[in-house]
C-alpha cells in the first residue's frame, strides 16, 4: 500500500506527465500528488531529449514535491534517485546503480531515468516536478535507444507486476523527499554507496576530460583533473563506463 498521503492521477495516455502534473502545480496541488500514464506521447528527459513511452511498457509518472526550504532543493534529484531505486529493490529484488545526476543503470545500461523541474522556487509557493521513467517490459525502441537501454523484465528473466513496482517507487520517493530537511547527509550517503560510477571513471564534457572524484554536499559532482578538481552542476557529460 502506497503512504498516506500520496494521491495518484491515473491516465492512460497523456502527451507528458510533467507538464500534467506542472499545471496541477501552478493550480495549487500539494506534496504527494501523482501523474501517472500508461503511454507518453511526447515524454522528455533532460534537457529537452525524448523519452520514450511505449504503451504498458513502463512507469511514466511525475510527483509534485513541495520542499520546505530552497535550500533543500539542490538535493532533490538525489534523493529522488535513491528513492526510486529503493523503491525499486523492494518490489522486485533488483539493485541498480545510480549514475549521477538522475540515472538508474545496471551493467552499462539504463534502467530507469528521473527529470526535476522547478516551479517559483525561492517563493511560497515553490514546487519541483519529479518525472519517473522506469523500463518494465522489452519493447520496441529506436536503434539508438535500444542500444543502450533495458528493463526490469530483462534483467530479472521474469514478469514484474508494475503496480508493485509502481506502490514501491512511491514510497520510496515519499519517504525520501522527508528526510531532505530532516537529515540530508542520509541522502548524500546513500547516493554514494549506491554510485560506483561517482569515483573513479573517466567522463568527458565540453572539450575536458577527468576522472569522477565523488559528489559534494550540494550534489555537484566533482571531477579530477590535469589542473585540480573541477565541480559539475549542470551540462552533458560522456561517461566512460
């Protein structure tokens, strides 16, 4: 059972949960609703890439989150990301990889992606937008993406139920926004030994390279490079997994 507190929209195809659950948002929705789609038809990642959606193949959802402080919200991708991976382990037995800032991985595949979207933050009213995207079954994706992407169902050699899957990324996401305020040094350190990927591997980003040194308190990620350590907020990096 999903926590107290959490209220699910359910829809079986919508052009975009983020944007359904934005304007939700901006009409005063609070903490703990839910836009969940069985099929996207114009679901997007970071930085405006494309998500796709096939029908009943996935978990397409975007949870309103109403974070008490700005300070707290530099850590809300991270925690998103722990929570769903909790979430995940919970109703299936599978522990993926987190790869910062928002990815859920095993082998070098992606299992999972998380895209938040801040509303007014620094005013009463903020609000951050978290959009999940978890592969359940195999399906028809484009070269690219099949390439490198793969599912619960894959990895597990079995079916999986998605309203189990679904209940656990809920309260996991639930129980981890909490603790944002309460005790977000629980968060940092459960990203961390969840990220191997976070020290020691090569990434290449605008020209530089260096090799990933661990995350700051803020959620950056730090970089080792020629010239000292350089620290990333934002932008694309090429991992080389």
């Amino acid at each position: 059972m999903i926590r107290d507190g959490i209220d699910v929209r359910r829809h079986r195809v919508l052009p975009s949960t983020m944007d359904a659950a934005s304007s939700l948002a901006h009409d005063g929705a609070g903490h703990g609703v839910v836009v969940v789609a069985e099929e996207q038809t114009a679901g997007r990642g970071r930085r405006g890439t494309q998500w796709v959606s096939p029908p009943g193949a996935g978990i397409y959802l975007s949870f309103v989150a109403r974070p008490r402080s700005s300070s707290s919200t530099s850590l809300i991708t991270l925690a998103a990301g722990v929570g769903v991976r909790e979430g995940i382990q919970a109703a299936t037995g599978l522990a993926a990889d987190l790869k910062w800032p928002n990815d859920l991985i095993v082998g070098k595949r992606k299992l999972a992606g998380i895209l938040a979207e801040g509303l007014a933050i620094g005013t009463p009213d903020q609000a951050v937008i978290i959009g999940v995207g978890i592969n359940i079954q195999a399906a028809a994706y484009p070269p690219d993406v099949e390439a490198r992407a793969t599912s619960l169902e894959s990895e597990l050699g079995r079916p999986v139920d998605g309203d189990e899957v679904l209940d656990g990324v809920l309260n996991g996401l639930w129980d981890r926004l909490a603790l944002l305020d309460q005790n977000p040094s629980d968060i940092l350190q459960a990203w961390r030994a969840a990220s191997p990927s976070a020290i020691g591997t090569r990434v290449e980003w605008e020209g530089r390279h260096g090799i990933t040194a661990g995350i700051d308190d803020n959620g950056a990620l730090l970089v080792k490079t020629g010239t000292g350590i350089e620290r990333i907020i934002a932008g694309e990096l090429r991992w080389m997994l």
